[in-house]
C-alpha cells in the first residue's frame, strides 16, 4: 500500500513529475540521435537541464516517503519550482543548438516521445534487458523490500529502540563466505554516549569549551 500523502500535494503532482521527465529524455535522446557533437552542445544550459531532471527524479522518491519523515511543504515548493523552470531550460538548450540541427531533433523530439508513451517503465526495462542494455527503472521502498534477494540475504532486520519499541532497519551489506547473518545493535538513547565521546574529544583535543 503507497504511503498516505500529505493533503497539501496535488494528486497530479506525480503524473506531472513524470510527463516533465519524459520531455526531458525525448530532447537528450533525439541530440543523442541526431549526432549533435559534445562540442556543440551548450554546455551550462545542459547540465541546468540535468539537474533540473535530477530534481524531479528526487520528488518522484519523497513521494513514496511515509508522512512525517520529510519536510514536504519545502520538497513542492522546491518541486514545483523546477517544473516550472523545464520547459523554458529545454528551450534554452534547443536554442543554442546549431541551426541546421534543430529541425531534426524536434522532428526526432516529438517521435521519441509518442514512442516512450507506448509502454509503461517495468516493460521498457525488460526490454532493454533482454537487449543488453543495463537498465533499472526507480524502485519504490516497497518493491525493494520485497525482492526475492533481499529476503534471501537477510537484509530487513528488527531493531530495538530504547522505548523497547521494534522496528525494521537494513542489515549489512556484505556478507562473509556465504553467511548471510549478522549481528543488529540496539538503537541508542539521545545523548547515551554523550559524555563518552566528549571525553575522548577532550582527551584527543584538550578541554571542551561547550
């Protein structure tokens, strides 16, 4: 079940988050396509685009975030802003272009993107595959848990915290020689250790003036 969204988030939010990122991969794929030399391509205009995708690509995450864990009022305003900026960085990026070139790649644009309308992420990614591609669509929180891998190299663990309350958390990564247990230590207290590591700050450092 997707985590509860704040009432705040427009129910759109998601489609629109995904529509920018497709406009976004049909421009890079038709300069891909096109042979648009590194050289010709505007440099700061394009990474602008880059981390503009890579904002919406950080949305489209806190969006499967359970309630209360982000601050989502600062993740929309933050959102909605670089959606806004998209299509006006896309522009930029088309307008800097060699001039002979640009005809193309709208015409290549546009096609490209009624094809990635065709099929949804999970069958692009099967397709690729089995082409050799390595490819990954993003994963939710949930998909992961339940991968057969995860279950299978032990990597969701119960921990306690100090309230005696226990919770899921993730295991080691790496595992030794086929052993896939491993020991999960308690979660500390606030301010368990507190005197403990001033100590050994003061011993490495001199007196704490704090």
């Amino acid at each position: 079940m997707p985590p509860r969204r704040p009432p705040f988030v427009p129910p759109e939010l998601r489609s629109r988050l995904e529509a920018a990122r497709l406009d976004t991969l049909a421009l890079l794929r038709a300069l891909d396509e096109a042979f648009v030399p590194p050289a010709h391509l505007p440099q700061p205009q394009t990474q602008q685009l880059f981390e503009l995708d890579a904002d919406c690509a950080e949305a489209l995450w806190a969006l499967d975030q359970p309630v209360g864990s982000l601050d989502f009022k600062a993740m929309l305003r933050d959102t909605i802003a670089s959606l806004d900026q998209l299509p006006e960085a896309r522009e930029q990026v088309r307008a800097r272009l060699p001039a002979v070139a640009v005809p193309r790649i709208l015409k290549l644009e546009k096609a490209i993107r009624a094809h990635l309308e065709t099929r949804d992420a999970q069958e692009w990614e099967k397709l690729l595959t089995a082409a050799g591609v390595p490819v990954s669509h993003v994963r939710r929180l949930g998909d992961v848990v339940a991968e057969e891998q995860v279950a299978a190299r032990n990597m969701i663990k119960p921990t306690r915290l100090r309230s005696g309350r226990e919770i899921p958390t993730w295991g080691v990564p790496v595992k030794v020689n086929g052993q896939v247990g491993s020991r999960t230590l308690g979660v500390p207290g606030l301010d368990e250790h507190r005197d403990e590591i001033l100590a050994d700050l003061e011993r490495r450092t001199g007196p704490s003036r704090g």
